[in-house]
C-alpha cells in the first residue's frame, strides 16, 4: 500500500497535469478535468483520514495511567498510555511498549519533555497507541515497606525474573485491551535485557523487538554497585555517570546542564520519599545488582538470543560505556533465527543518547524500524 507521502504527492502530480492543459483544450474539458481533481482529492482526503498515521482533528493526545496488580498480590505495576484523541483501535504493529534500565524509571527515559519532545509523544503523534510500564520498586509502582528500612536491613528484590513477571503482566493487559494477540517491545539497558529475555519465551506475542543500549555478560567492573536492598543515587555521582565518554571540552554541548537538571528534578519526582532526603536521592531496587554478581560479571546471560524469532534492532551511541559496542556485537551475533536483525551505532552519544543533544535521532531511526515493512 502506497504511504500517506506518496498518495498526497501523486494527488498533487494528477491534479497539475490536468489542471494546466496544453492550449486548443476545451473548455468542456477543462471543466471535466477540474471537477475529476476535486473528487479525486476528496477521494484521497477521505481515504487518508481513515489511515492509522492520520492525526485526529484536534491533534491532541489522551494520556492515561493504570495501576496494574502484579503476580504478586501487594505489587501493582505504573503503566502510562499515550495516544492521539479519537484513536481507539490499533493493529499490533502499531502498538508498542517501552521499559527502563536499572536505575531510573521509564518516564524519565521515554517521556520527559527535553528539546525535540517526549519520545513517547513523538511515537503517539505518528499514530502509534504508545506504553510504558515501571517495574517493582520503581517510578510509580510499589515500591515495598523494606525501602523505607535501611538498605542493609533486607535482601535485593526485583531482579530480571521478577521484572520479566511485571513486563509479561504490562503485555498482557495491552493485548487484552486492544483485541490483538502481538505488539512491539523497546527496552534500554537492563531493559534489553527484560524485553529480550520475555520475547525469547514469547515470540507470539512479540510483533518487533528493539534493544536500546544492549546489555550482556561484562569484560570490566560494572557502572553501578551497591548492597542491600536497594541503592540511593545522588545528583553529582549521577551527572558524573552521565558524562563518561563525552570529550572533555564538549560535554556541555552533548549534554547539557540545563537538560540534565530538568531530568534530574523528573527522576526525584518520581521518588517522593527519596527526594525528602538530605541530599534528595532517587533510590533503585537491587536485584540488577544482585544478576551482576551472579550472571553477567561471571559471564552467564540471563536470556538466549537465538530463542528471539522476530525482527530485531540493536542501536546504541558511539560513546557508551555503560553498555559498550561489543555487547550488541555479541547479542547481534546470538540473533540467528531473528527473521532479520539490525545493528546500528549513532555519532555522538553516550548510554543515555536519548537524553542529549542527538536525542532526535535514536527516536527517528527505532520509529523507521518500527513503521517499515519487509516480507
């Protein structure tokens, strides 16, 4: 089928090479001809407001919240939805649902307003009924009695099992509510690591997959550490984390204050009790930290990429160093029955290139992903 674009220019193109004739036509004709250009162009209109990438009239979108019970019954799992006003019914390769890494939750990743606009948002405009979900512990699902104790008092809790549990609940309530049986997975760090790990179990209900900044088994001692129950991060540790990789003299330009803060003040939102602290903290549950010891720091993944059966991508930034280019490199090569698969490395970003300056183009080259089609 011919894309929006194409249809709106070959109207354009009919409707000029009958609307200027050569001299010697009639005026029978010419009447005829313009007559056939406005039912053409009202045939086109009507065709293209029924298209799914068609805005509403008000181009306004709807953004609801649910709070969703986990498998376990004191749990209910954050859950946002956005989507254009007047949109109700979406095929499954027009549905997708995004997840956090380890330390954040998914708003701050995929739905804050930084210059160029929530990513969310970007998604939804484009006609897509967009999801995140928060996994235990963080953003605004449960976060359990124990994090109000010190942190050395309990066990770590909601390790990569768990969090598989919370997005496979997220998945399911989206494929009831919508009537499809597939829809698209985007997760960012230890989020791959999630999205990959459900769609090897679930490839049925998995339309396409995108692993942003692919986590795998580690060569180098881990970005993040901690004991206990959960972590508490600071805002200097945290804009330090930020900046790694970034050239000295451009890390301003590539990420800057100013962004970063309004991110900052987005993440102590999203912890009340933390931000109440003196310093405000953001805390983070620390099961990732628990699979580190266990898993990848011994060089044992959590999830097998051969069992992936959909079309994959793998994007990260040049200058990550939390999760560097030889961990996609690996899970790309582990991706032999994906129907195809895709790697690709943006210029000029770091682990968290959809905060920074080049921010526009991770959203636009997953949404190329997302919208193409191949047979």
């Amino acid at each position: 089928m011919l894309s929006r674009d194409a249809l709106v220019g070959l109207a354009g193109q009919w409707y000029l090479t009958r609307r200027y004739r050569p001299a010697g036509t009639t005026s029978e004709s010419s009447g005829r001809a313009m007559v056939g250009s406005l039912l053409a162009a009202v045939v086109i209109s009507a065709f293209l407001a029924g298209c799914a990438t068609a805005p509403s009239a008000s181009g306004q979108l709807v953004t609801e919240t649910f709070m969703l019970p986990a498998t376990d019954p004191s749990i209910r799992l954050h859950v946002r939805n956005k989507r254009l006003a007047g949109q109700e019914h979406f095929s499954p390769e027009r549905i997708v649902l995004f997840v956090h890494g380890a330390t954040y939750p998914s708003s701050t990743g995929f739905d804050i307003d930084l210059p160029g606009g929530s990513w969310m948002d970007y998604v939804a405009r484009r006609g897509f009924d967009t999801y995140f979900v928060d996994v235990r512990g963080y953003g605004g699902s449960t976060r359990p009695a124990t994090m109000n104790q010190p942190a050395a008092n309990n066990p770590p809790f909601a390790d990569t099992k768990d969090a598989i549990r919370d997005v496979s609940v997220a998945v399911d309530f989206i494929l009831k509510r919508r009537g499809v049986e597939k829809i698209n997975l985007v997760g960012w760090s230890w989020g791959t690591a999630l999205m990959g790990g459900y769609t090897a179990e679930n490839n049925l209900k998995v339309n396409k997959l995108v692993l942003y900044a692919p986590l795998w088994t580690l060569k180098s001692p881990p970005p993040i550490s901690g004991s206990g129950n959960y972590r508490a991060v600071q805002r200097d540790p945290a804009r330090s984390r930020g900046l790694r990789g970034i050239p000295k003299e451009r890390e301003e330009e590539i990420s800057p204050t100013a962004w970063f803060d309004k991110w900052w003040v987005g993440n102590l939102a999203s912890d009340p009790d933390g931000a109440k602290q003196n310093p405000p903290v953001v805390r983070a549950p620390n099961g990732v930290i628990k699979d580190i010891v266990e898993f990848w720091g011994k060089g044992l993944p959590t999830w097998e990429p051969a069992n992936v059966r959909v079309p994959t991508l793998l994007i990260l930034a040049e200058w990550d160093q939390d999760t560097p280019p030889y961990m996609a490199q690996e899970v790309f090569s582990r991706l032999v029955n994906a129907p195809y698969r895709r790697l690709e490395m943006l210029s000029e970003g770091t682990h968290a290139i959809a905060l920074e300056k080049n921010r526009t183009h991770i959203m636009q080259q997953v949404q190329n992903f997302l919208e193409e089609t191949r047979r």
